[in-house]
C-alpha cells in the first residue's frame, strides 16, 4: 500500500519536472536580466549613454567575458562588479546570449559622421570593417563619445588590464588620436 502511493507521488513529481517547459527556463533568464534595464535600458538605450554602455546586440562572447572579468576581477567596476558577482555562474552564458540576441538601438537622426581619422584602419583588423564586433572583439560603432573615450583611456592607462593588446593599442595613440577615433565611433 505504502509502495504504491510512494511510487505514484514519485511518478506525479517526476512528470513534474519533464513537464517543465523550456519556456520556463527562458522566462527565468528574462527575470534575472529585467534589474539590467534600470541602467542598460528599458528598449536598450542606456539611462546614461556617457557612462553605461550598450548591451543589447552587443557581441556574445564579450559580453560574456566581461560578466565573468567583472566576478573574477580582471575588470574592476564599483557598478558592475558587484551586480556580476551576485550572478550564478551557470546564468552568465544565458544572459550574455540573451543581450546578445536583442537588436542594437536605432541610432537618432544626426549629422553625417565625421570623415575616418587614419588610424581606425588598424581597429578594423579585429573590431570589423564596418565596426559592428566580430568574435571576440566588441561593436564599437555606436557607442557614445564618453564612454569611449573613457574605455580607451582606461587601457592606454593600463587601468583596464582584462586584454593583453587593448592597452598597447591604446597606449602607442595620443589622448588626441584616441578622442578622435571615440568621436568619429559615436558618430557611426
Ligand atoms: C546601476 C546600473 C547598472 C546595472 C543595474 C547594470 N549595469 Fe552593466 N554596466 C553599468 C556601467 C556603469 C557599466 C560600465 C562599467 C565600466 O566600464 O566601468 C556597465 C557595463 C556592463 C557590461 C560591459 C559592456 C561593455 O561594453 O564593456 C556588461 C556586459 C554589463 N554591464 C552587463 C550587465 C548585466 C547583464 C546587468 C544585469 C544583470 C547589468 N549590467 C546591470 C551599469 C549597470
Ligand atoms: C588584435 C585585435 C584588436 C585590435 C587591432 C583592436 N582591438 Fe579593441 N578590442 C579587442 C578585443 C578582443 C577587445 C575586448 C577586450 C576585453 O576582453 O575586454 C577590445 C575592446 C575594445 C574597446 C572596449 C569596448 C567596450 O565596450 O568597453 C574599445 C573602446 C576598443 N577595443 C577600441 C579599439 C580601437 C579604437 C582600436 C584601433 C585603434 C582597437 N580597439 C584595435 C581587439 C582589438
């Protein structure tokens, strides 16, 4: 008798868990990324585009190494550190993939993008001609002035160290080359 009722609430739980759809598993990941949108954005467009960045359609798999670099360390943000370290390992990838998936914001109507200063050609190897990101390098197209000219700066000043050759990059520009490439990227 005991047997029997055991093994059909055993039976009821296990048909349960099977019938758990993945929908769910995708709800759960829309849960743990709806906090991001108070500064990444609602629709992406961060609340404050000179200090956040975008993320939705950025690349995969840096945005997966930046969540990770945030919790390990090798890129230190007083924001973004401790928000990183409160993710379960296992979420990183369905997050990052989940940003991923999303349609980089629309750029507003502005003037016509500044002509290229000649040092971008050596960005295009790895950041893509059009300068959209490929594996594993970011879309830099599109990000504002600020937060690229401050990125840029952080590497040539060896402050942000989660790269081998983004600071020598920056480091060989003038502060003036580097503003002039953020201003021309910001425009794009
Ligand atoms: C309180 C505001 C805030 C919240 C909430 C927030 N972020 Fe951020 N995020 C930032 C800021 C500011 C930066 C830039 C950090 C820096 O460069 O020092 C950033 C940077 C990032 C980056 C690096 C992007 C790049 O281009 O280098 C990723 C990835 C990221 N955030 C993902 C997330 C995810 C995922 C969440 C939600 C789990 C989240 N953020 C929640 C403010 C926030
Ligand atoms: C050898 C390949 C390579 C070249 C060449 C290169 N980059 Fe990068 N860049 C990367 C990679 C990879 C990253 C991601 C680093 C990380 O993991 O944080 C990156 C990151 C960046 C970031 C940070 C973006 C963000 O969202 O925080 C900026 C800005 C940047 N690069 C600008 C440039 C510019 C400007 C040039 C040309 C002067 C350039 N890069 C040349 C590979 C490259």
């Amino acid at each position: 008798m005991f047997k029997r009722v055991s093994s059909v609430v055993l039976g009821a739980g296990f048909g349960l868990v099977v019938a758990l759809p993945p929908a769910n598993a995708q709800d759960a990941i829309e849960a743990k990324a709806q906090p991001c949108a108070a500064c990444h954005g609602a629709k992406g467009v961060p609340t404050d585009a000179k200090t956040i960045p975008v993320i939705w359609g950025q690349e995969q798999s840096y945005l997966m190494k930046q969540l990770r670099d945030f919790r390990n360390g090798e890129r230190n943000s007083a924001i973004m550190s401790p928000i990183a370290k409160d993710l379960a390992e296992g979420d990183l990838r369905k997050i990052a993939a989940y940003f991923a998936a999303k349609t980089w914001p629309a750029k507003s109507a502005s003037a016509k993008p500044p002509s290229p200063p000649k040092s971008i050609a050596q960005c295009q190897a790895c950041h893509q001609p059009n300068l959209q990101g490929g594996m594993p390098a970011p879309r830099l197209a599109g990000l504002s002035y600020e937060y690229l000219a401050a990125s840029m700066r952080a590497f040539a000043a060896k402050e942000r160290t989660n790269n081998l050759d983004m600071p020598q990059f920056m480091h060989m520009l003038t502060e003036r080359e580097r503003n002039a490439i953020a201003r021309y990227l910001s425009a794009l």
